[in-house]
C-alpha cells in the first residue's frame, strides 16, 4: 500500500505516516517495494510478516523503572537536604550532627523521609562541603583573611564543615591555609613579597 493510501485510510497526516513507516522499516518489520506506475516509481509498503511475536522482558522494564524512581528518590533527597542546610544557618547553625527528630521538625517530613535525608547528610559530607565551598570562598577573599573560628561564627556553620571545606579549597590552590588562619591566595603571597 503507497503512504498517501495508508494515510487517507487511517486519518493521519501524511508526514507522521511516513515517519512511522520509516521507524518500522528500519527494525524490519515493514518492506518497501519501488513500484512503476504511471511512468512513475512509487513506493509501496508492506508487512513483512501477518503474524509478528513481540517479546517483552518485563523483568527489564521493571529495573530500568525502577532505577528511575531511585535516581528521583536521590535528587528529592538531595534537594531537601540543601534545603534544611539553608534553614538551620537561617536560624543558628549548620550542626556537625543532624538528627532525625530536628529533620522532622526543620522541614516537616514524616519519619522515612527524614531518617533517608539524615542517612544522605552522613555519607556525603563531600557534596556538602562543595555546596559550602563557594560561599567560603567568597567570604575570605572578601575579607583577605579569616579564623576558622570566624568563618564559622560569620557563615553558621559548625567548624567542622569550615576546616573540611578550607581543606578542600586549599588543596585546590583556592585559598592558602595555616593552623588556624585562611587567607585568599593573593592577600596571602601579597604578603609573603612584602615580606620578603
């Protein structure tokens, strides 16, 4: 049967026919046949088969959906973790230890969802040093300088996370780090030449 045939009979519009007999000849299931009629070459197409077994591994849907649910699951824990970050500096500071109650309480969830976003704060302290970093790092070479002590009280945060983060940015030539003190890398060699 030509397209133009197949469309009319169908209700569809030409251009989504022939989209739909290309995708089915490319998997082999529609043959196209080079027909003359008329003093033209028409292309006809064609079932390969009247009887066509489809087999379907329900098993593999099933992971590849739930996968998907999972990855969903993480970026919504994720999300309200940073969220409840933001809202303890808001109201005093970020606390080296969270706890499931306060999670519960901070952002009114039920138990399963704050226990997850406990679980999730204390198995990546990295993602959530990354997400303190720039502000830490802002702050210093605002200031050319800052204690740890400082940093903390300024930022609301535990001072954990600011020797975690100043390690971490430190270790990227960001910022230059001594025992207690953390500079911005061109107050820092501003002074070691003035120094010198």
């Amino acid at each position: 049967m030509a397209a133009k045939e197949l469309a009319e009979k169908i209700g569809i519009s030409l251009p989504t026919i022939l989209g739909h007999l290309q995708d089915l000849s490319e998997v082999g299931l529609v043959i196209v046949d080079h027909v003359k009629l008329n003093g033209k070459v028409v292309k006809k197409y064609r079932v390969v088969s009247r009887k066509i077994v489809l087999n379907i591994d329900i098993k593999r849907i099933r992971e590849a959906t739930k996968e998907e649910e999972e990855k969903q699951v993480r970026s919504r824990i994720e999300e309200l973790t940073l969220k409840y970050i933001s809202l303890k500096r808001k109201r005093g500071k970020l606390p080296l230890t969270v706890k499931v109650r306060d999670v519960m309480r901070t952002l009114g969830v039920d138990l399963d969802t704050a226990i997850m976003i406990v679980e999730f704060f204390n198995t990546n302290h990295s993602l959530i040093v990354d997400y303190l970093s720039n502000e830490i790092l802002n702050y210093v070479e605002k200031k050319g300088e800052a204690t740890i002590r400082g940093i903390s009280d300024k930022l609301h945060l535990h001072p954990y996370w600011v020797v975690f983060a100043t390690q971490n940015l430190s270790s990227k030539g960001l910022l230059v780090r001594t025992d207690n003190k953390v500079y911005s890398t061109r107050k820092y060699y501003a002074r070691k030449s003035e120094d010198a």
